[in-house]
C-alpha cells in the first residue's frame, strides 16, 4: 500500500522529553548532559541515521533547552542562503544535513567549527552536528570532514512500529485527543511512519477536527484529506 508523506508544518516544537528515545536513550542522556552544560562540552557531537529517525528534532531540541538557560546557539542547515558569520556570543553550534552543505556552506562550517574551538573564559564551544551518513562517509572538505568525526559519533536507530504507536498515544494524550487502535492503525498503514511526519499529521487532525467539531475517526481523516 502506498503510503505519503504530509508537509504540514504544525508539529509541536520539539523537546528532549517528546523524543521517543527507544534504543537511542544513551543518545538522548549525552544531549541532555550536554545541553545543561554547554561550555563544558568541549568534544562535538555528531548525529547519524536514516530520514525520520529525529535528528532535526533532538538539535532543535537542544537549542530549546540552551536558550531556555539563556545562551546563545548558532544554527547552519543547507537551506541558509545568507548564513551569519561566527558571533562570539554563541556558546553551542549547530548544523543540520552536514551530507547536503554546499562548498560555500561547507566553508561556513569550517570557520564556525575553527572558531567554536577558541576557549572563551577557558573553555571551548560545543559543536552538535547532524547527518545522513557517519562522518566516514560524508562528501566534505576533508579538514570539516574529520573536524565531524573526531568527538562523540552516535547512530539513531530508526523507530519501530510499537515505538511509533507510543509516541502517537503520548502526543494524543497531550493534546486530550482519544485515538482508537483502529485509528492508529490507518495512521501507520498509510502515512509516512517516520515520527516528525506522524506527529505532523497528528497536529493536522486535531486542527481539522476542532475546525469541524468531529472526533478523529478514519472517516475524518478520509474527508481531511478530500479538502485540505
């Protein structure tokens, strides 16, 4: 059965506590080790995994939980066209698709990367870095390349369908929705199951159904999908 992928841009911000961490607890406990204490966090940290497995949710994550401490974050993704140069300000750096820099975004990086390593009252920056593939394999300048894979590495197993069918329940009991099984089931079965598209279409049914004042059945999202 063919399943889609919605891009509806209304997922709940993503938190440390709404990653459903399964077999990537000991990635998660790093983050929020390094998070708390950011200016101790001298060796970078490097995320890997298939689309869907969270890495953009856990770094916008972390930069939640360091501006929530007050801090400053730097953020570098493929899709900046103006890029900001390096702030002295910034105590953790971030870049999202290392795998899809540019070679002008790639030399952004690298100054940022440089610079994240110049102690500021005593200690460095740390750098959080995400990826399709493990640093050995990234088609990058070579001095940003290892630069990525020299601290902490950690490879997010995907999430399974018990794991998706918890996360969908948690995020549902948050927003006060009920979810039959048979619902949830309709949900898998015909939708992308990587979570941030699952918790996508989440926020979408409750929009929908607040709009039209119908509990979420699968006739509902059957009519959603006619009209949105």
């Amino acid at each position: 059965m063919t399943q889609l992928a919605l891009d509806l841009g209304l997922a709940p911000l993503p938190r440390l506590d709404n990653y459903m961490a399964a077999a990537n607890v000991q990635t998660l406990a790093h983050l929020r080790r390094c998070a708390v204490d950011a200016l101790r966090s001298a060796v970078p940290t490097y995320l890997w995994g298939d689309a869907g497995c969270g890495k953009t949710h856990l770094l916008r994550a972390v930069v939640a939980e360091v501006h929530a401490l007050g801090q400053q974050v730097g953020w570098l993704d493929p899709h900046l066209s103006d890029p900001p140069s390096f702030d002295e300000r910034w105590s953790v750096l971030v870049m999202d698709d290392c795998d899809l820099l540019s070679p002008t975004l790639q030399a952004v990086a690298f100054n940022w990367f440089v610079n994240a390593q110049t102690p500021v009252q005593g200690r460095p920056r740390w750098v959080l870095a995400a990826g399709a593939v493990p640093p050995t394999e990234l088609k990058l300048r070579e001095d940003l390349r290892t630069r990525l894979g020299w601290g902490q590495v950690f490879y997010l197993h995907p999430v399974d369908e018990a794991d998706c069918r918890l996360a969908l329940r948690q995020a549902a009991d948050e927003r006060g929705l009920h979810l039959s099984d048979e619902v949830m089931a309709f949900m898998l079965n015909h939708f992308s199951r990587d979570l941030g598209s699952l918790m996508e279409l989440l926020a979408h049914l409750d929009s929908y159904a607040l709009r039209t004042q119908r509990a979420i059945t699968i006739p509902l999202i059957k009519s959603m999908l006619r009209t949105e």
